[in-house]
C-alpha cells in the first residue's frame, strides 16, 4: 500500500511537471530551475492580428537578450508562421535569445492603412517591455526582418528610442527610400497602385512628408543601430539600391554594418545560401549586442 501511495505521487509530480505553465506553452525545466517556454498568439492588442509567438529559453534571466522577427508580404499580406524556419535555425544558433515572432495589421482597408503597421510593431515592443520582469528576459532587442517586414524592423530601429533602443537590426530585402521606390520602382514593382494604396494614393509629390516619415534611410543616422544588410542581385521587387544607398549613409555616420549581397538570388533564397546568410547574422550579433 506503502508503494502504491509513492508511486502515485511520483506519477503526480512528473505529470504536474510536464503540463503546461500557459495556455498552449510547452515547458522544459533547466538546471537553473528557469523552464523554458513556448506561449503562442499572444494578443498584444484587440485585433486579431495582433498577436505574437514567444520562445523563451530554459535558464533565462534579466541578462536574456531578445530578437523580434517580422515578417513580409508588402504590408498587406502575410504572416508570423513563414519565419518559423528563422525561429527554429536562431532557436539553435542563439540558445541564450528569447525570440519573439509577431504579426500586425495588414494594409487592406481604408481603418489599416500605413502607419497602422508602424504602429503595431512600436505597440509589439511596448507590450515585450512591460512583460520583461514576468518573461524574464532583458531590455536587449535585436530586430530581424523580411521585405516589408525589414521595412518595419529598420524604422523601429531607427526612428525609435522607446521603449527601448534597439542593440542591432538584420534587414533582409527591405525597403529603405520610399520615394525612391515610387519614383525608380523594381522591374516587378508597381509603386503608382501598390505604394499608393498604402499610403492612400498618395504620391511623394502630394504628400512628401509621409513618404519622408516612412522611409528607414531620413533616420539613418549618427544615432543608428548596427545593421547587417542582405540582399540579391536579381531581387525583381526592391532594387539592390534600396541595399546601398542605407550601407552608404550607415558608413558616412561610421555606423557599424555588414553588406552581404547574392548576385545569383531574387528576393529571398533558400538552401545553402540561407544558412550562409543565418552564419554572417550570428557572427555579426555576437560581435555587436553584448
């Protein structure tokens, strides 16, 4: 009876172990006593697509850095799940970052126009901030982008102090010159009916001041984060200029940046090309965000 009674709260105590702390978070318990775990769709405001995904790591503390990723899809399509290959390479390249994937409102009607999507990410990171003591994980933010979503990583970086200053920024494909992508657009770009329509037909003429507050490279600055910039010569959708002139202006500030550029690749890659990309961006956090 003895036994009975012991292994019953054996089995009691490693089931208690293995349930989840959250709602849908998975947790591992680590050596230090700091479980790590996986909290998905995380409203950060009232619209359904304000939500995020958060991996945090076993053994975390306040000294856990943070790498936000945001997706693409020209600001009015997309979604947080196709950067999950990011999520699971970073999850193993940088075990010591909490990684926090979100989505925010896509330009589709007249009530989600830009800067809605601005907005969201700058909200995204408030929400991380006020959780820090309760995530455990530290005021150290790395932004990680894709297309659109560079657009936004890049902008935040840049255009923000609050609620905290960004430590470093990968950009992949995005954006930089708004202007220059209306008036210079990529071979499969058609800036009059797609820029336009985020910016609710405005053009650089009518409204220059928009199209000036939305573009990463007016703040790109003496006061810029480190960069790394990657891009592909045969990108049909944001001209390899969006890339250099930002690696230009970054250098005339003496701001720290990588340029990687693949003249083969069009606007994303895969493959070994990918992993080399994920190699030149871990080498480059490792030496930038202490």
């Amino acid at each position: 009876m003895k036994q009975i009674f012991l292994y019953s709260i054996t089995a009691i105590l490693l089931f208690s172990c293995q349930k989840n702390n959250l709602d849908g978070a998975n947790t591992i318990v680590s050596p230090t006593g700091v479980a790590a775990s996986t909290q998905q769709n995380i409203a950060y405001g009232t619209d359904p697509l304000q939500k995020m995904d958060v991996y945090l790591p076993a053994g975390r503390s306040a000294t856990t850095k943070v790498m936000i990723m945001i997706h693409g899809g020209g600001w009015s399509t997309g979604d947080k799940s196709e950067l999950s290959v990011y999520v699971d390479t970073m999850k193993k390249r940088l075990p010591d970052y909490a990684i926090i994937n979100i989505n925010y409102r896509l330009a589709i009607n007249a009530t989600t126009l830009f800067p809605t999507q601005e907005n969201d990410v700058k909200a995204a990171l408030e929400y991380i901030y006020s959780k820090r003591n309760e995530f455990k994980i530290s005021d150290k933010y790395v932004v990680l982008g894709v297309s659109a979503g560079s657009h936004l990583a890049l902008l935040q970086a840049y255009k923000y102090a609050s609620p905290v200053k960004i430590k470093a920024v990968v950009d992949f494909f995005g954006p930089t010159d708004m202007t220059a992508m209306y008036n210079d657009p990529a071979s499969m770009f058609a800036p009059p009916s797609s820029i336009s329509q985020l910016f609710n037909g405005a053009s650089p003429t009518s409204n220059p001041i928009l199209y000036s507050q939305s573009s990463p490279i007016t703040f790109a600055n003496a006061q810029a984060v480190p960069t790394i910039i990657l891009h592909g010569g045969a990108d049909p959708l944001v001209k390899v200029t969006q890339a250099t002139t930002l690696r230009d202006k970054l250098i005339s500030f003496k701001i720290a940046q990588q340029y990687v550029f693949y003249a083969t690749q069009g606007h994303g890659w895969t493959g070994a090309t990918l992993t080399d990309s994920f190699d030149k961006i871990q080498v480059f956090l490792n030496q930038y965000v202490q």
